[in-house]
C-alpha cells in the first residue's frame, strides 16, 4: 500500500501544479474573474477556477491508485458499487460546480442537485446507520439513516462552502483534516485512505496559487464552489465511513462518531451561528453577508494571515478537545459543550463589533 501511496501523492502533486496553473492563466486570458465586490476581502480580480483543475485530478488520481490496489488483490468486486458511486457524486458535484462558478447557479438548484448527489451516496454505500451514543441513539432504520445522511452530507457541502471566505482558509482546514482521515483509514485497512491522499497532493499547490499569489502578478486563484462544494462532500463521505467502522473505537479508543466528525465541528457550527444570526435579524438565511467567524477577526482588525491563523487554532482546539472530552462526557454533552462554546465566542465578538460600528 506504500507505493500506492507515493504513486498516488506524486500523481496528484504534479498534474495539480500543472493544470491549476494553466487554469490560472486561461482564466486571466479570458477575464473569467472573482469581480471585487464591498463583500470580498481580496484586492483586485482573481479567478476562481482553481477547483476547476484540481477535483478532476484528485478523482483521477484516487482511480489510479484503487487500479493498483485491485491489481494487489487489496480491492474485491465488492469495492467496485461504493466506487462507482462515489465518482459519480463527484462528477455531478463537478459539472454543477462549474456552471455556478462561470454562470452562477440559484440556491434552489445547488439543493437539487446536492440531494441528488445525497441519493447517490447512500444508495451505493456511503449511509450513516450508526449514532453510536449521540442523543441516546445507535443503530439507525435504513430510511431515517438515508434521511440524516443525506442531510449530512448537503449540510457539509455548504458549510465547507461558507468558509472558503480567505487566502488558504478553506484548503488548510482540508488539508489538516485529509491527513487526519487518512491516517485513520490507513490503520483501519480501509482502501478508501486513498481519497484523502489524493485530495493531500492536489490542495498543496493549490494552496501556495492561493495562499502566496498575487492578483497583480496573475498567479492568483481561488477554488470556487467547484472545490469548496467538493471538498464538504468528500469529507463528510469518510466521516461516515470512519463513524460505520467498527475498528475506529477499537483502534483510538474513543467513541467513532466523535472521532468521524470532529474536523467537521467548526465549519458546521459556523452556519448555525450564522443562519442563527440572519433570522434574529430577520434576513434572507441563505444571503450571503460577513458575518463569518472569519469575517468578524478581519473586522476586528487581524489581518488575513493573522485571522488564518487563529481559525486554524480554533480548528486544532475544536477537534482535539471534542476527542479529548468524549472519553469523560456522553458524546451529547460534547457536542452541546462544543456549540454553546462557539455560539457564546461569537457572541462576544459581535457585540465587540456593534460597539466598536456605533
């Protein structure tokens, strides 16, 4: 599995570096720009192609190294359905990304789609059926489990999709949380360890056009709805499939849905405390404004690379306490701990902000 492994990085990392930053340049040759707006924190403007090039690599990249796997005999004819469909979630995810990215798509038909993309999940495998101790329940009913899951995973897309709001946040908060699935499935000897290390190697280069371009350079990106939207899915499929896994508790000896679903804690909350927010204030709750964790550190007055910084310090805390906690308080009390913490935080900053705009 090893040179599956080093195959995999070293495919994804190359043709990533390549295509992202051809992308950049078509993109900067036929104006197809992040128009700066009041509402966007970059200077100047700056495509947002990026996941454009990278999400067909990574997909490519994960089918190389489930060939080499199913050559080792490590893959069965039973891998194949969960494989399927996988792709085709994220082909569908893919193509619709797209068009919001060029042309801009209505919220009503980003939720079709993603139930779609939802159905799709479930059907070929990817089902929550487990709360293993969350609200008291464990086994889950096959329809209430593909209700939940398909919530999950449109709640996931979106809330991924919210962050992507400054230089880096969005693909360091993946990349942090890719390494840490991947690890988890690798020991749990599952092969789909091989999608997060797909998704490792094409968000490094990504990361450095994002993070370290300038819009005055033209070397500049962002992901767009196309890598955001992508990512969440990605994401919330191996929550699922390290929650399902019966060796996850066994293996790190904590509970499994803790442990699946801390990375997801902070950009998850982050939309409660948001929609929270737009409905107290009588708002559109899928308008988009600034009132992001990150958006109020910048009005506050930290820089972008200073408010990065501090989210993935909030990042780090949120999703190794919530593990820590788990072994001393039901996994209930951890998430209720969790959010009334985040939503109290946020709280205060907002009332800071008020303050300091009268």
């Amino acid at each position: 599995m090893i040179s599956a492994i080093i195959i995999v990085i070293i495919i994804s990392f190359v043709l990533s570096a390549f295509f992202v930053k051809y992308i950049i340049k078509y993109a900067y040759n036929h104006n197809l720009f992040d128009l700066h707006t009041k509402r966007k924190i970059h200077k100047g403007d700056v495509p947002r192609l990026g996941g454009v090039a990278f999400v067909p690599v990574a997909l490519f990249s994960f089918i190389c190294g489930c060939i080499i796997l199913g050559n080792k005999g490590i893959i069965s004819i039973d891998n194949v359905k969960p494989i399927i469909g996988l792709v085709v979630a994220v082909v569908i995810m893919y193509v619709f990304g797209v068009a919001d990215d060029i042309k801009g798509l209505r919220y009503r038909t980003k939720f079709i789609y993603q139930f779609v993309v939802g159905i799709v999940l479930c059907l070929t495998g990817f089902l929550l059926n487990n709360f293993n101790g969350l609200l008291g329940l464990y086994d889950l009913p096959f329809s209430f489990g593909m209700c939940v899951s398909v919530f999950l995973i449109i709640y996931s897309i979106n809330a991924f999709n919210f962050i992507d709001g400054i230089d880096g946040l969005s693909s360091s908060i993946a990349i942090l949380s890719f390494v840490y699935y991947s690890v988890i499935l690798y020991l749990n000897g599952n092969y789909i360890f091989l999608l997060p290390i797909s998704f490792i190697g094409v968000l490094l280069p990504f990361f450095y056009f994002n993070f370290y371009g300038k819009a005055l350079r033209n070397n500049k990106t962002f992901m767009g709805d196309t890598g955001s939207t992508v990512l969440g899915m990605v994401l919330c499929v191996l929550a699922i499939v390290i929650n399902g896994d019966p060796k996850t508790s066994v293996l790190l000896h904590k509970n499994s849905f803790i442990v699946a679903f801390a990375p997801l804690m902070l950009p998850c909350f982050d939309v409660v405390n948001v929609v929270l927010y737009r409905l107290i204030k009588v708002r559109n709750p899928f308008k988009a404004d600034n009132n992001h964790f990150h958006h109020k550190l910048i009005r506050l007055g930290l820089p972008q690379h200073s408010t990065l910084v501090v989210e993935l310090i909030v990042f780090l805390f949120i999703t190794g306490f919530s593990i820590y906690l788990s072994s001393y308080v039901g996994i209930t009390v951890v998430m209720a701990i969790m959010l009334m913490a985040w939503l109290a935080v946020n709280t205060i900053i907002t009332n800071l902000l008020e303050k300091k705009d009268r």
